[in-house]
C-alpha cells in the first residue's frame, strides 16, 4: 500500500494548513489541549472505531473521555471541535471495514480527513463526504474503495487537497461535472480511477484554475480528450506537475503544454506512443521550466535519441530523466553525458549491452534490466543510489567502491559477479540498502558491515558465502529491518542464545544456512516480524513455547528441518492485544508427530496451510471450519484417519491435498460447493464408494483430479467430460468397472487445437507440487506440473475397446491404460498423439497389430505393451528404433521382429500387409464356419427324426401309413385334374 510518486506533496499541503485558532503540527501528536471534546463527536469517533477491524492498532488509544488525546485526533485548541482526523494505513498494519461508518458526518468541524492505505472492502465512498464542507484536505486513496464516486464532493469549495487515487480495485466517475465545484483546489490525483467512459471529463483541464498538481495516472483516457477543442488559454495556468502516463494515447503531443512554459516542472507522458508524435522535441523544447520528465514504454529506440527531432541534449535544464522499459539497445547512449543538469537517470528494462558508463555529474543511476557485460567500473563519480541489477557484469566487485562516501541504496543483484564481499562497503555510513543476490560471491560476510547504523535492507542470499555469522556482524545494525542470507549452504550462523539484537526485523531469511540444531533463541524478542523462513536450516527438537507469542504477520516457512513433537507452540496471532494477519503457513517434511492442534483454527486469516510429509496422527479437528478464507490446505503424506469432513471445504478452497493418508468412506457431498476447486489430491487412502455424480460441479476450474490407490467402485462417470481444464485425470488403482467414456476424448485442456486458454480462478497461482506414475515411476513435478498432461486409468477393471476418440488428446504427455481388461486393436491413428512420452497399455487382450503410425510418436521415451495379444511384426522407424528393450513387447506370443529374438517368416512384408492377410484369412475362416454351422444343423435335424422312427416302431408305422395316405389323396387329386384337363381340349 505504498505511495505513489509525487504524493510526498500532500505533507507540504497538509503542514501548511494551519487553521485558525488551532495549534498542531504534521510531525508531533499535536493533542496538547485546553478544552474536552464534544461527547457528541466523540461518540461518533467510538461507532467508527466499532465499524472496523483495527490490524494496526492505531485505535488501541481511543479510550477515556476526553478523544483530542487518540491517536490521529487533533483538535482546535479552543472550541475542542474535532478538525482532524488522520489514519494512515500501511504495510504493517491497517483498518478493514465494509463500509464508511455515516457517523464521521457528526464531525462537522473537519478540516483534514485521511484515511489512505486502508481497506473498505471494495464499498463505495459515502455520500456524506459531501457534507463535511470545512474540509481542505481529504485522502480517500489506495483504501479499497470502488463504484462511481459520489459528485457530492463536488460541495467541499474549501478543498485545496483531493486524493482519491486507487490500487487494486478501480472507483470510476460518471461525470466530472461536480469537479467544477473545487474552485480552491491545487491538488488533484485520480489515478488509476477510471474515466474513459465519464461525460464531461475535458473539464479536468480548464475548470479549476487553481490546479498545480494534477495526476492521472492510468485513467484510460483517450487522444480526443486531448484534442484541438480544448481551449488553450484556460488549461491549467498554474500547473507544475502534471501526470498522463500510462493512458491511451497516440497521436501528436497536446499542443496545450507549449502555453504551460514557465510553470511546469514535472511531466509523465510514459505509454505514450512516441513514434507518432511529430510535435514532440518541438514541444519539450518550448517549456524551459521543466525539471523531471518520465518518458517510459514510449517505444523509443537508439535512433530516437540520435535523431534531432528528438535531441534530449536541448533539454538542458532536465535534472530528472525517466526512460525505463523501452528499446534503447546497443552501447551507451552518449546524448546523456552532454545534459550537464542531469543528476538521476533511468534507462531500466531496456536492451544496452556495453559496459557501465561513467556520468561525473549523476548521484542516482538506475540501469537494471538491461544486458551491460564487464566489470564494474573502479571509478563511479559521485553517486548516491546505484542499481545495476539483472545484467551479465562479471568480475569481482572492486574495493573502491567503498570510496563513494554519500552512496545510500546499493543493488548487484542478478549477475555474474565472484570474488568475496569488499570489506570496504562498512566506510559507507550513510548505506541504507544492499542487495547483492544470486550472484557468484564467495568467502566470507565481512564483520565490517555490522559497523553501517543506517542499513535497513540487507539481501547476500543465492551466491557461495562461507564461514560464520556471529553477533559482530550486527553490532550497529539498529535499524535494519530486512536480511536475507537464504541459499548460501556453507554459511554458519553462530551466535549466542542469551543475545539480544539491537534491530527489529520485518522480514528474516535464512532458508538452506545452517543455524544451531535447536529453534535460535535470539529470536524471541522480535516484535515485528512479517516473514521469518527457516527452511532447510537443520534445525530440530520442539518448537520453543516462546514462539506461541511470536507476532508473525505474513509467512512463516519451517519446512524440511528436524522439527518434532505437538504443533501447539505454533504463533497464535493475539500477542500484546493485536490480530496480526499470518496467511501462509509451511510446516512440511518435519516429523512432527501428534494431532493438529485447535489452537491453529484461531487462525482465520489463514490462506496457505501446508502440513505435508510429517507424522501427523488423529482426525482433522472440526474447529478448522472456521479458516474461511483458506485457499490452500495440503495434509499429504500423514497418518491422518477417519472419513474426511464436510467441514474441510471452505468456498475459497482452491487446493486440497488429502493423499497419503489412511482417510476412509465415502467423499462428502460438501466438496461439491468447491466451485473454485483447481486441484484434488486424494490419492492413496482408503476411501470407497462411487464417484459421485454432483462431483461434476467442482470441475469449473479443476486442472488436477487425483482419486490414485482407492477403493472406488463403479463406472468412470461421463460428467468428468466437462472438465474442460482438467489435464490431469488420475484414477488408477481402484475397483472401477464398464467402458472407458468416450467423451473423454473432449477435454479441452489435452486438445491442441489452437483455441484453449486456461481460465484461472481469481486468485489462482501454479506454484504447487504435483504426484504422477509417469515412465513407470512415480514422479514429482513441482514447478513445471502445470505443463504435464497425464490421463492414468491403470489397474482398474475396465472393458472393451480403446476409443478412438481418446487419440484427439493431442497434448497428452502420459497415457496409462495398462492392467485392465481392454480388448480389441490398438487404434490405428495413435501417431496424432504427437506430445506422449509415456504410453502404457500393457496387461491387457488387445488385438491385432502395432499400428504404424507409433513410430510418428518423436517424444515417446517409454513404451509398455506387454502381456497382451498382439501379433505381427513390430513396426519400425523413427522414434521406435530408439526403445530396443525386448520386455516392452514380452508377453505377446505372435508378434516379431526386432528387439525380439523371433524374426517374421515374411520379414519384407509391411505391418499393413499383414493386417489385410491377416483379416482376409478371417473372413475365410468365417466362411468355413458357415458352411460347419449348416451341415451341422442338417445332420442334427434329420438324426433328431430318423432315430426317433427306429427306436419306435408303432411310431414309424402310423407315419409311413400318414404318408401312404396322403400320398393316394394327392395321386387322385392330379389324376382328376389330369383328365378334366383332357376332356376340355377334346370338346376344343
């Protein structure tokens, strides 16, 4: 919740408003008092105070009668009217609240309200706002605040401040008519508010002549807000700063900034593009006042800066020049060195590959991001702040670098340097921040860094430090608040279990350095903790009782240490009277050996719990149903019992690892609300039953459904064909029955077909380990899972064909079908799965022969169709030539060929060839049964009969005499048919 760039203005503002017959200061309490305040405002104070949840404790003092002494009041030393009224919020701690409590109207006296960095929950700004009308100074930014901002403000005439700029969400206007209402206003800041849809909004730039500072910052405004129509004489008379980055412009420069040529002195034109501005060092050329101008992601390149169009030497009085994050390329520009005024340049993210240039007159030089090679200069001039992060600089860092006296922020991150530390960098008292990570450093920490009493930041993590970090190394160090020695192995922390360090951090790295086998002591009168990572630091025995009171805020990582014994020691987040935010938890692979602990459900803010690989016993507590904003929950590879509960199924749940347990029943229905669900990971516990049909409901968003080493029973269910995201479907090794789904074959996520995208939930990130039988092993995937496509159906107890339509899974990586009862050929299209790598089918009664199209499989690396009834000869070519193992094929009596010892009888014939004679021989075959079938259905009809007749006499008589009988009847008939015959040819 930092601020943004020229926003150091509103101090200025604020200290210089000093209201009649008040006596208080910005930079002290200013509550010293004569008088009480109203009980009526203080009442209102009170009804605000219980409308919000206070993580900063800022309101801790907002008791006894008399509110001109809380913290944040100030008060007119006479009448006791409330008149200020000042909460900031920042990174370590804020307000929450739904809403703007009414009651602040009752401070009718206001004068100065801020309520910035804050977080009001996306609510809207209140109307009332519009009925303080004594207040000069209002800042209402970055406090989550969104929806159309109320025009009521548009009352507040008084005003000289505004600030509503915004951060993660976006408030919008609807019309800026109400800004023609602010006639005393010198300080407007809308950024990141949008305005591309409000009426009205040329307003902004001739309504209020007072205006000196006005931001708008990413407001998605357009070229026709800047257009020709605008009246030239009444735009902003008296702006100095003027802030249009980071909109939609793209035609020429507006012609209006020529008429602002001795007033303005700071000027953001960054995102605009440049390659159309003709106008443009004709204009910049016409405001000589103009001391900081920020040109990033303009697209400007090498050529713009030696074109004398845009001849940035003729801009002499610059003094600060911002051009990050475009594409100047090639060695150093040397227009640069000739812009005599110039003290802070800024060409981050850009393509310059030459070495690290030398300006005598710069003090801040930011050059991070490029490709600059070399060693670092000996000779760097005068400079205060130097960043040279992520490049390829190589060499050792040189000792004179401690010989830059006033170097405050030191960053050499990301590069190829080696050698040790320079013990020169402890001469540089006024360093306030290192970084020198992942890197090639080696030796040791030099003890003279301790001796830098105003280093805040201290970053050496990621290189090949050695030796140990003992308490000399922080002998001065009252002030540092982040350090960071993490993935350095050889380096030792030893230091004292009884020392007390003069600092209080914010943030403690240490993950992969080796620490003393038990918990560091040292870290028990820590108070401000926000991230404290332990990881892999060889730390073992219980956690310390002292930890329980520990304040830690954001992240906690004690994972792949020797930690053992119960859990209840873990920070519970109600020390010294506050609720500190702690939503990332990482305990795993420790052997931590008893029950999950109740005392971890008053964790509310709980997001990212990870308790994997431990010895965790017992069934999950049902308190845990109060971790409502969980978005991850990993208790894999436990000892874990009992039937999973409904109440593990927070609606924020977006991971849920439960394998590896000895869970049992059947899945509660509850999981079905997880419309969010993106992985599923129940593989290898004990659980039964069917899979249930309102499972289809989680599928919105899942990439991941894991039901491996189970006891399902059943038919696979045709509704996990909605999985339109799902890439890895994984039900191997349960008791599932029927015919493999042939929608299966429709899953989005494993069909290259040009037009998948992935839609993520809202707060969704990949970075998660995922268990898969891949080659025939079982693998671990963890930062690239999401780049495997894996379908395992293995060992279940499924029937009939392979459907074809599986073959449409072109980005499948894993194919499993092996150990079931699938019969019928290998479908012969199976070469349009160009991405396997792994294909199983053995076990099985397949059919027929290897169709061809496998040897077009270029990525496959392991192959099993083995123990099956395969025939012919093995295809050859390509990517088959490469897998010689004759156990690939082992079990299949009538194929041949190479990597099998039995050669073909016909070796010149082709697979196809085979095929066709082969089917010819079964038609034939077919044939021949026909004909077997008949004479068998004859022999056995007229034995049926004849024998009965022999075996029967008195049978076989009244027959012959039925048969004599009527052979007489029809001898008459034709005889007296005969003779009528004749007799009529006669008489003719």
């Amino acid at each position: 919740m930092g601020n943004r760039k020229g926003l150091g203005l509103h101090l200025i503002f604020v200290c210089g408003f000093l209201f009649a017959g008040a006596t208080y200061t910005c930079l002290g309490d200013g509550n010293t008092s004569l008088t009480v305040c109203s009980e009526k405002e203080r009442l209102a104070l009170l009804k605000f105070k219980d409308s919000v949840e206070d993580r900063s404790r800022m309101l801790s003092s907002w008791i006894g009668n008399d509110c001109c002494l809380w913290e944040g009041i100030h008060c007119d030393t006479v009448t006791g009217d409330v008149v200020s009224l000042h909460l900031m919020g920042n990174d370590e701690g804020y307000l929450v609240g739904y809403e703007l409590t009414s009651s602040l109207a009752e401070l009718r006296h206001l004068k100065s309200l801020d309520l910035s960095g804050n977080d009001f929950q996306g609510s809207r700004i209140p109307k009332f706002i519009g009925s303080l009308k004594q207040l000069t100074y209002l800042n209402l930014s970055q406090a989550g605040f969104q929806g159309i901002i109320p025009p009521h403000i548009g009352n507040l005439s008084n005003l000289k401040v505004l600030d509503l700029h915004s951060d993660s969400y976006e408030p919008m206007v609807d019309d800026m008519t109400w800004i023609s209402g602010l006639l005393s206003l010198e300080h407007l800041d809308l950024s990141l508010v949008y305005l591309g849809e409000a009426q009205n909004r040329d307003m902004l730039f001739y309504m209020i002549p007072s205006l000196k500072v006005l931001n708008l910052w990413g407001c998605r405004l357009f070229d026709s807000d800047l257009g020709p129509f605008l009246n030239l004489s009444r735009i902003l008379p008296n702006i100095k700063h003027l802030d249009l980055g980071f909109n939609s412009f793209n035609g020429p420069l507006p012609g209006f900034l020529q008429n602002m040529s001795s007033t303005l002195t700071f000027l953001d034109l960054s995102n605009f593009n440049l390659s159309r501005t003709w106008n443009f060092a004709n204009l910049l050329s016409k405001i000589p006042s103009l001391l900081e101008l920020h040109l990033s992601s303009c697209g400007l390149d090498k050529t713009h800066l030696s074109s004398p169009r845009y001849n940035f030497s003729t801009l002499s009085n610059i003094r600060h020049l911002v051009l990050s994050q475009n594409s100047i390329e090639g060695p150093f520009p040397s227009v640069f060195t000739n812009m005599s005024s110039l003290r802070v340049l800024v060409l981050s993210g850009n393509m310059l590959n030459s070495s690290v240039p030398i300006i005598p007159n710069l003090i801040d030089l930011d050059l991070s991001f490029n490709q600059l090679t070399g060693p670092i200069p000996t000779h760097l001039g005068n400079l205060s702040k130097l960043d040279l992060s992520s490049n390829q600089l190589n060499g050792s860092i040189p000792e004179s670098i401690g010989n830059l006296a006033t170097l405050t922020y030191l960053d050499l991150s990301f590069n190829w340097l080696t050698g040790p530390i320079p013990t020169s960098l402890g001469r540089h008292i006024s360093l306030q921040f290192i970084g020198m990570s992942s890197n090639l450093l080696n030796g040791t920490i030099p003890i003279s860094i301790g001796q830098l009493a105003k280093l805040q930041y201290l970053d050496f993590s990621n290189n090949s430090l050695e030796g140990v970090v003992s308490e000399a190394h922080f002998a001065n160090l009252s002030i540092l608040n982040y350090l960071d020695t993490s993935s350095n192995t050889k380096l030792r922390y030893n230091i004292s279990r009884d020392w007390i360090p003069p600092f209080q951090l914010v943030s403690l790295l240490l993950r992969s350095c080796n620490i003393t086998n038990r918990f560091p002591h040292w870290l028990r009168n820590q108070r401000n903790l926000h991230v404290l990572d332990l990881s892999n630091t060889t730390i073992s025995g219980h956690l310390p009782t002292w930890l329980r009171k520990m304040p830690i805020i954001g992240y906690l990582d004690l994972s792949h240490n020797k930690l053992n014994g119960p859990l209840i020691n873990l920070p519970n987040g109600e020390t010294y009277g506050r609720n500190y935010k702690f939503p990332i938890l990482f305990l795993e692979n420790n052997f931590f050996n008893e029950s999950i602990p109740r005392s971890l459900c008053r964790r509310t803010d709980l997001e990212y719990l990870d308790l994997s690989r431990n010895r965790l016993i017992g069934q999950v507590p049902k308190c845990l149903e109060n971790l409502q904003h969980l978005r991850t929950m990993i208790l894999s590879s436990n000892q874990l019992s009992g039937v999973i509960p409904s109440f593990m199924a927070p609606n924020s749940l977006e991971r849920l690892k439960l394998n590896d347990n000895k869970f049992i029943g059947e899945l509660p229905r509850e999981l079905g609300n997880l419309r969010g669900l993106s992985i599923l990971d129940l593989g290898n516990n004990k659980l039964s039953g069917n899979i249930p049909e309102w499972f289809g409901a989680t599928l919105s968003y899942m990439r991941v459904l894991r039901l491996h080493k189970n006891n399902f029973t059943g038919r696979i269910p045709e509704y996990l064909c909605k999985g339109s995201n799902l890439q890895i479907l994984d039900v191997a090794h349960n008791n599932l029955k029927g015919h493999i789904p042939r929608c299966l074959g429709e899953l989005n996520a494993m069909v290259n077909d040009g037009g998948y995208r992935y839609s993520a939930p809202p707060s969704f990130d990949s970075d998660e380990n995922v268990d898969q039988v891949m080659k025939g092993v079982d693998l671990e995937y963890k930062t690239t899972w999401d780049m495997v496509f894996n379908m395992d159906l293995s060992s279940n107890q499924l029937v009939g064909e392979i459907p074809v339509e599986l073959t449409a899974l072109s980005l499948l990586v894993g194919l499993n079908l092996s150990n079931n009862h699938l019969s019928g050929g290998i479908p012969d299209n199976i070469g349009n799965m160009t991405e396997l790598n792994s294909l199983d089918l053995s076990g099985n009664k397949l059919t027929g022969v290897i169709p061809p199209s496998m040897a077009d499989l270029t990525f496959l690396s392991h192959l099993n169709l083995s123990h099956n009834n395969l025939s012919g000869q093995i295809p050859t070519g390509r990517q088959l030539q490469t897998l010689i193992d004759p156990s690939i094929y082992e079990g299949n009596k009538d194929l041949c060929g190479p990597p099998l010892p039995n050669n073909c009888s016909n070796p010149g014939e082709h697979p196809t060839t085979i095929k066709k004679k082969n089917k010819a021989a079964e038609e034939q075959i077919n044939v021949w049964l026909l004909y077997a079938d008949i004479i068998c259905g004859f022999a056995i009809g007229f034995w049926g009969v004849i024998g009965v007749l022999l075996l029967k006499k008195q049978w076989s008589k009244k027959l012959f005499k039925f048969a004599e009988d009527m052979m007489e009847n029809i001898y008459v008939v034709v005889m007296v048919r005969v003779a009528k015959i004749k007799r009529g040819r006669d008489a003719a």
